[in-house]
C-alpha cells in the first residue's frame, strides 16, 4: 500500500515543433513523387499507386508508440510512427517512474540524459488530512537498488523523439479507418485519405485507442473518482525535500513531491459518480481543486497557488482488466497493441508508464527476428508477446484498482482501519514494490 497513488506524478512542457518528410508526404497524398524515399524499410513510389506500402506502422506518438519505435530503432528497424496531433502531444504534468521503468529508458539510451534533469525522490510520507503521520519510508531502505523519479511528460516524448531519425514520425495523421487489405496486410486510411499498407501495426494510441476499438476491445471502465493535477513552479528554487508526501482524507487524497530544483508536482483525487464534462478554464480547474481541500493544512493550498494556470489538468480515472478467455487478444492478422491502448490501469501503484516501456522492449525482442519470415512467424512472436506480457499486466491491474477504492473510501469506518490498521502496521516497502523488479534480455541480444 505504500506505492499507492504514487503514479500521479504526470507534466506539461513545450511541444517538440518538427515538420517531417512523412509529415509532408502525409498531406499531400497525391503528389506525384518521382523519386522513391527509404527510410530504413519504408518504400514510398506516390507516382506508381496511391496506396503507400509501409513495413511498420505504430499508431500513437506517445511512451508507448515513441518507446516501441527507439527499440526497433536500435536494431536497425525501420518504423512509421503516425500522430494525429501537429506536434507531440507534451500536455500533462508528470509520471512517476520506478526502477523497472528507468532499467528500460537506460536500455533504450536516454536514461542518464533524464536522470540529469530530475531528483531521484528518496522516499515517502503518508499521513491523514489532519496531518497525522501514518508511516515514512526510504525507498532504498528494503531496496538498495530502487529509483523513483518524476519526469515531466513533454520531456520524455521529446527525449525519445530525438532518438529517431528525422523522417519517422508523420504529424497531423489521425486513424480514419483500418481493415485487412486484399494482400493480406493491414489497410490504414488515414482522415485527409491517405492510405497506408502495412506488414504490421502496432496500436499505441492510448486508453480511447481506435485500433484497440476495431480489434474489438470495448471502452474502459471508469472506476470512480478523477485526478486533478499540476506542476508547481518555483523560480527561485522550490523548498521541499526529496520524498512524496500522501494525504488521505475521506473520499479525497492529494500529494505531491519534488520533481526538480524548480518544479513540485502534485494532485488530488476525488470520488465522482460521473466522469463529468471536460473543462479547460484553468482558473475553473484551480478553483475546484482548491475548493476540495480548503479544511486541509495550507502546506498543499501553497503548492498549488504557486502552479501555473496552464499546468492543471482534470483526468477521469479508468481501466480495463484483461479477463483470460473472455477478453479479445492483443494481436491478430499483423496488429497488436502496446500500452495503455491495451490495458489502461488506474495510477495508484505507480506502473502506467512503466508497463508501456515495458510492453515496448518485449515485443521488439519478439517481433524484430521474425520480420524477415511470413505472417505466421510474424504472429506467433506477437502471440509469444501477448502470452508472456499478460499475467503480469492483469495482476498489477487488478492491485492497481483494488488500492485504490480503499484510499478513495468515503466510509468512515473503512478510513479509520486504513488509517489506524492498514498504513500503520501492515504495509511493507518491500513487499508492495515487488511489481518493480522486472528483467530482460538487452535489445542488442535479440537475433533479427
């Protein structure tokens, strides 16, 4: 229970502005191009068919689509990542990222250039909205081996983004239509009536996924409650010491931790019985989150004053456990799904992120041998993905879920034995950071 609602740590930084070749062949779809493009395995002839022919696409520029593509990347595969976005969609706050996460960011290369830019946070403190502590940690403490950090999420993308060559991300291309072509691969049609033939798609395109969708997963499941969230600034230099604080209260719980010299993050979650309309006024979104806790000590009060008004997002919270032989697969006929566009979980153990980079690294070392052979190679790896993945993704879910209808509880009897029984005595670092040790072979291992 310690890790609980850990993961809210999620950021909002500059988009990443960078127009493509693909992003200009994507836009003009009938030009008559006389040259062929390679990028890696991708063939464009514009002026012999309309129809482009691609090896890979990933669907979604975000961890997950991003992560997948420096993966393949690294092992001299060529892949089109398409996003409908202009940019890179660097909105949010922060995510929290655990050991398993950054054992798979330093995999992929970029580890130590994030590590130079945010606090590894040393440990944590939960205590009730009346100020009561309840238990402190250190994360090492169990662990030598922990780190936890918060990084924003603009960065991430941005970071991973760099590691890929100029061409590979085609901006402002959002996902029309797709339906297997008459060759036997997969037939995008994109919304401006481009259209892409590919050996493989690789849906990434997070928890309201249009592939996921057509592969005939139904929407998330909204669990209850909504997270308001904001990143803090500092100019001068934020005050705070190097650990998470978490307050419980009944049916609202907030927290908030150093992310950077300059930068705190923190949230607040709230039991709703509807998702609610979305708003975008930030002074609304500022108001609402101050009206929560307006009987809480000030300290949290502060951070958000000092939080700029563009920073604060309100998130319904949802998820979708993936039930063994009732749930549609992962893959079929050349498609499979990575991250949240498959199994979107609540935040509350701190493993969104991190089981996207997670799902990322294993279908690479699964799928890079066998793009040479046939489509039934091609789907046995992605079946080998799905079969090793799930087990682990179905528990962490369901943990996920469970952690976190006891923390949002509005009964009082309930609060008191978490806040009397469960946080005091019985929860244990190690034990409830388990789900962070995760192993696997290096990228460079994997025999293509």
């Amino acid at each position: 229970m310690a890790t609980i609602s850990s993961s809210f740590l999620i950021f909002h930084t500059p988009c990443l502005h960078q127009q493509t070749i693909a992003t200009q062949l994507t836009n003009n779809p009938r030009k008559n191009y006389r040259k062929t493009f390679k990028r890696g395995s991708l063939t464009i002839n514009s002026a012999q068919s309309d129809i482009r022919k691609e090896e890979i696409v990933i669907v979604g520029a975000g961890i997950a689509g991003l992560a997948t593509a420096v993966s393949l990347n690294k092992l001299g595969v060529g892949s089109l990542v398409l996003e409908q976005a202009e940019t890179l969609r660097t909105g949010g706050t922060s995510l929290t990222l655990f050991k398993n996460g950054w054992k798979i960011l330093d995999e992929m290369g970029v580890g130590d250039e994030l590590r130079s830019q945010y606090f590894e946070v040393q440990g944590m403190e939960m205590k009730t909205d009346s100020e009561r502590v309840l238990r402190s940690f250190e994360f090492k403490e169990d662990d030598p081996t922990q780190e936890v950090r918060t990084v924003e999420r603009g960065i991430l993308l941005e970071t991973l983004a760099k590691k890929l060559p100029a061409d590979s991300i085609s901006y402002s291309s959002k996902l029309a239509k797709i339906e297997k072509h008459e060759n036997g691969e997969t037939l995008l049609e994109l919304a401006n009536g481009t259209k892409i033939s590919s050996k493989v798609v690789i849906g990434c395109d997070g928890v309201r996924s249009s592939v996921a969708k057509w592969m005939g997963f139904s929407e998330p499941n909204y669990v209850g409650y909504c997270a308001f969230r904001g990143l803090a600034d500092y100019p001068n230099g934020q005050p705070y010491v190097r650990r998470v604080t978490y307050i419980y209260g009944q049916g609202v719980r907030a927290g908030f931790a150093p992310a950077s010299k300059t930068k705190v993050y923190w949230f607040v979650i709230f039991n709703s019985p509807e998702p609610g309309p979305r708003i975008t006024d930030p002074l609304v979104l500022k108001n609402q989150t101050k009206e929560l806790i307006k009987k809480w000590p000030s300290e949290l009060q502060n951070i958000i004053d000092a939080t700029p008004d563009d920073t604060i997002i309100r998130t319904p919270i949802a998820d979708r456990w993936l039930w063994p032989g009732l749930s549609p697969r992962a893959s079929s006929g050349g498609v499979v799904l990575v991250g949240d566009a498959w199994h979107p979980m609540t935040p509350n153990l701190g493993q969104g992120a991190c089981s996207a980079l997670e799902d990322a690294l294993i279908l690479v070392e699964k799928l890079a041998p066998a793009l040479k052979a046939g489509p039934t190679v091609i789907e046995n790896a992605m079946r080998s993905y799905e079969n090793e993945r799930w087990s682990r993704i179905f528990s962490i879910t369901i943990k996920a879920n469970l952690f976190g209808a006891v923390l949002q509880s509005e009964n009082p009897v309930v609060c008191a034995i978490r806040d009397n029984v469960l946080v005091p005595k019985l929860v244990r670092l190690g034990t409830m950071l388990e789900h962070t040790n995760f192993e696997f072979e290096p990228l460079l291992q994997t025999k293509i």
